[in-house]
C-alpha cells in the first residue's frame, strides 16, 4: 500500500503542471495516475485534500507535515549512523521539485532500523520551521526500510557560503519538468553536504506532498548547512515557492536527540 502511494506520489510529478493549468483540468486525473497539485490557488495546500479521494489524508489527517519545531523534548533516543555511498547522478525535474534518485545501498540506521535512501531533493523556502522561523531552503533525504516505511532526513539551509558539495546537482538543475537524466561521469554523495554534527528533532509525521501518507518518520538536523544567495536564486529559477505550510502538531511529541 505504502509502496503504491509512493509511486503515485512520484508519478503524480510526470503530469506537466503548465500543461494541466494551461487546459484548466485542475481536478481531472492525467493518464499515468495522479491528479495535477501545485502551491497556489486552486490546486493549492489548502485544497489537496479534496483533489482526489486518495489525497484525503491532506485534510483529515491528524499527523501531517511539515510542523514548526518547538518545545522538543530532549532524549536519548540514538545517534543517526549514516553510511551514504556516492551514486553517478540521476537528476529530474518533476514538475513539484528538483529530484535526484540515489542506487542502491546507501543505509541510515537509527535505534535498530535500517532505512535505504531513496532519493533526494529541495524546497524553498524550507517546510519545516523552528520557533516559527523558515529557512531559505530544506534538503529532504528520502529513505525506505524493506518493509515500505518511510524515515525522511530534513537538512535546512540557511543563506551563506557557497555549498561546494551541491555544485554538481545545480550545474545539473532541470528548469522546466523533465524524466530522469543521468549525467555520465559525475558522482555525488549527499553525506558531503551535511553538517558534521548530527543532532537531530525526530517526530512522526507525513509526505509533505499529496497523497500526504502518514506514518513518516521524520528526522531534521538541528545543524543547519548554507547555500549561497546564488544558489538560491538558481534553485528559485526552477521553482520560486515549493513549500507546505505547517501543520497542527496535534497530540505529537516533537524529540531531540543532540549531537
Ligand atoms: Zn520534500
């Protein structure tokens, strides 16, 4: 089930949304599943939830994210151990962000499960806030364990130096929509661009992105890492607002585990 709504989450991204706009078929399912989304107006945030029966979750769900992290409770929860891998870089555009999907065998474990990453990709400005603050951007590392759950790495970032270590990903970036593309030659590892200390905020959550499936868990650095005014504006270039605004924490606790 989890496995079906990942890729129908992924898959929704192939509907070119200037296309699906252009013809007014906001509500209309586009062949290869998925209805078209964006983060304004009609097929906003606000109004996900009633796209499509399988978006429901967006509006009845009580765990959703992003959330604005404060009060967290500090725990000894476990360090993150991650043993990322380089992988010759697979970038596209899916018309919601800018993706790069990782090989196999790159693994994060946390207090006894082991998780493989997936992908990664970016929203600007952040999802997550922290005391009510965004940052200019957020990474998101996209892991699965073999039974199809999720655990997503948040990585903020903060307007600064130069990220020397996404200079390859931005030489790479896709403007417009676009299937995967691999670049020969180039490898990244996406270790490089984090930060050395690896305290983190853990809280159970959701896709930030339709069908917003449940039963994510989330870990975001309290650490953040810079990319450039620059950087910014390129990544703006592709998309100038791709972020979920936050949600009611509910009944959730939000954990910190410091570094
Ligand atoms: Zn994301």
């Amino acid at each position: 089930m989890k496995r079906r709504e990942l890729l129908r989450h992924l898959g929704a991204g192939l509907l070119a949304c200037s296309v699906c706009s252009a013809l007014r078929i906001g509500s209309a399912r586009a062949s290869g599943g998925g209805v078209h989304w964006g983060y304004s107006g009609d097929a906003g945030p606000d109004h996900w939830g009633q796209l499509e029966s399988d978006y429901a979750t967006c509006a009845s769900g009580t765990q959703q994210s992003p959330v604005n992290i404060v009060g967290a409770v500090p725990t000894s929860i476990g360090e993150l151990e991650i043993d990322y891998r380089v992988t010759e870089l697979k970038i596209l555009n899916n018309g919601h962000t800018v993706q790069v999907n990782y090989d196999t065998g790159s693994t994060l474990a946390v207090r006894g499960s082991a998780y493989q990453v997936q992908q990664f990709h970016f929203h600007t400005p952040s999802e997550h806030t922290v005391d009510g603050k965004h940052s200019s951007m957020e990474l998101h590392i996209v892991h699965q364990d073999t039974g199809n759950n999720y655990a997503v790495l948040g990585v903020l970032m903060d307007e600064g130096a130069e990220n020397k270590a996404l200079r390859p990903v931005w030489s790479a970036m896709p403007f417009k929509e676009t299937g995967e593309k691999t670049i020969n030659g180039v490898w990244v590892n996406i270790a490089d661009a984090l930060p050395a200390a690896r305290g983190y905020y853990e809280y159970e959550g959701s896709l930030t992105t339709p069908p917003c499936s449940q039963s994510v868990r989330w870990m975001v650095l309290t650490a953040p890492i810079t990319v450039s005014t620059q950087q910014i504006a390129t990544f703006k270039r592709a998309f100038p607002m791709n972020a979920r605004p936050v949600q009611p924490l509910n009944s959730r606790t939000i954990f910190l585990q410091k570094a």
